[in-house]
C-alpha cells in the first residue's frame, strides 16, 4: 500500500477528543460487540475480503475492499454462535433476581466477550494462520461508519455530542429521561442494524485534560458517577497495575470522597474541604520519608530476556543489575523497584 492509502485505511477506531471539563446529566450509550458483530454482519473473514469471485460486491466504506456474496466465512461462522450466547448471557443478568446467579452470568458473558475480542485481533496479527490485514481494515473501517451514523442521528435529535470512543459515545440533551435515551438506542439500532445499550446516565463526569497541553482532552482519561451511584473510572494511574501502592491509595482515597458530590457545587466543596487535605497529607508523609518503601515501589513485567532489550529502559536496567547479582529473570516475570 501507498502512504497515502494506509493514511485512509489503516485508521483503526473513530476516537474524538473532548473538551476537558465537568459535564453533567450525560448518557453513555455502548455498542455491544461491536467489531464480532460486524465481522458476523458483512461476513468479514480472510476468504470473503476481495474475493475473486464477487468483483461488482458492494464496498467497504473508506477501504473500498469487495466483500463475497456467495458463501459465509470461517470467521463469521466460528463467532456467529459466541455473539448470540453472550447476548443470551446479558439478557440473563437483566431479568434474574438471584446475586449469585447474576454474578455467574456475568462472568460467562465477560468470558465470551474477551474470545470475541481476541477473534478480531487475530484477523490482523501478522502470524495468524487465519489472518489477513484486509480484514481487520474492514472491520475497523466499518466501525468508524457506525459510530458516525450513531452521532449523526442523535444530533438531528437535538442531543450534543460530547465524546466518542470507537464503540461508545456519551451524549447529553437538557431535560432528557431515561426514556428518552433509551429511545434514542433504539433509533441508532434500527439505522445501523448493530445492538445498542444505555450504558447509564451520569449524575456527572469529568473528562480530563493532556498533561502537556490543558486545553486538549485525552479520549480515554475520564471519571464519572452514574445515578445509581457507581463511579467509572478509566485511564487513571488507579487502575494501572505499575501504580506504587500509596498513589493507588490516594487515589481511592479522593474518588470515594468525589463519589458522594451530586452536583457540580457539591464536587467543588468536596475537592476543597476533603480531598486537598489529603493531598496534602500523603505529600507531608512523602517528604518527611516516612513511607514505608514498599509503598513505593513500582511493579514490571519483563518482557524480554535480561539482555535481549533494545533499550536502556528502567526495566531493563534493573534486570540486568539483578543478572550482575547472580539474580536470572524470564520474560513474563515481575520485578519491583524503587526510584
């Protein structure tokens, strides 16, 4: 491919960047399965993506790739019984009233959804059996397609679009009810043929800004409640497994504090009265040396053999100091450390 086809092509998920700031009553909506589903729709399979035998096909939007109308794909195939037991799974989790079976349901759907997900990275892993890197664009490409048409459709109903993130987006309309959102999943549903849930509605939430540049929000940096009063966090150092123990404490510290704010105000006073004290407290604990130094230690994966990193990583320095100490390290192990 030229540079200019990859540059149209190979774009992966549609992702926006929002504006940092704290909004309020905004509804995530959710895609569910979106890439499987769409592999299982288009019949996107390494066989099917420009065939010979179907040159007039219909084309992928963007890639421009012919799809065969003449026989199913192995891919297809395989994940069309995955997607619709998953389905079966979640619908379990809404209707039934017993805990314990919620939670087993949960679990075998999650299950499913990660052998969903691992089919779509296969079909473009360079050493896949299966794989063919046409049939991951295809995917991707119609994936950005959805996404619009999901924006589209909820503007020309008079909701503003806050963010998009390959198969999610969060909405927000003043004066909007549960209903309404739920309408709204059953429009994009009907214009785009894919399952479309209501993840929730926020009470508030807060997307955050580039460290390098306040003015430029990152797509995957955000934190919310929902009005069932569940917080969601992602892209937070909370969540990363690195994280040395007292950041990770601090953390959950200040969002257990911010999960009790119902508004906008509410949120300003707990930051100011509540969650700076205990800034200030861990920085004092810090400077006066009184962490204990397992609090500060950062956990790594190695993932090359002591001497095969290319780089002077930190990961690779430590390695390769522990060698010198008589200390041998396989890729897959962890290592602590201290700066």
């Amino acid at each position: 491919k030229t540079a200019e086809e990859l540059l149209l092509i190979d774009k992966g998920g549609l992702t926006y960047r929002p504006v940092p700031g704290f909004y309020e009553e905004v509804a995530e909506l959710d895609f569910a399965s979106m890439y499987p589903t769409l592999m299982a729709k288009f019949n996107l399979s390494p066989e099917t993506v420009n065939c010979q035998c179907c040159p007039d096909a219909a084309r992928v939007p963007e890639a421009g790739y012919q799809v065969c109308t003449k026989r199913t794909g192995l891919i297809p195939k395989t994940i069309g019984p995955l997607i619709t037991k998953r389905q079966r799974y979640t619908d379990k989790i809404k209707t039934t009233q017993d805990p314990t079976l919620r939670e087993i349901y949960n679990r075998r759907q999650t299950a499913h959804k990660w052998c969903l997900v691992t089919c779509f990275g296969y079909l473009g892993y360079k050493n896949a059996r299966f794989g063919k890197i046409e049939a991951h664009e295809s995917t991707t490409a119609w994936g950005r397609e959805m996404l619009l048409r999901a924006k589209e459709i909820a503007e020309t109903r008079g909701y503003s679009f806050i963010h998009g993130l390959t198969d999610s987006l969060w909405v927000k309309k003043e004066g909007a009810k549960r209903e309404d959102y739920a309408e709204l999943t059953r429009a994009i549903e009907k214009k785009t043929g894919l399952s479309v849930s209501l993840e929730g509605i926020y009470r508030w939430i807060s997307f955050l800004p580039s460290r390098r540049d306040p003015k430029i929000g990152v797509p995957a940096r955000f934190f919310g409640l929902f009005d069932t009063g569940k917080l969601k966090v992602r892209g937070l150092m909370v969540r990363k497994h690195d994280t040395p123990p007292f950041v990770k404490k601090a953390l959950q510290a200040m969002l257990e504090i911010l999960s009790q704010a119902q508004s906008k105000k509410g949120y300003g006073e707990l930051l100011e009265k509540k969650v700076r004290p205990i800034v200030e407290a861990y920085m004092e604990k810090l400077m006066d040396g009184r962490m204990k130094p397992e609090e500060l230690s950062i956990l790594k994966r190695l993932s090359h053999d002591p001497l095969g990193y290319a780089h002077g990583t930190m990961t690779a320095a430590v390695a390769q100091e522990l060698l010198a100490r008589g200390i041998k390290l396989m890729p897959g192990e962890s290592i602590q450390m201290i700066i």
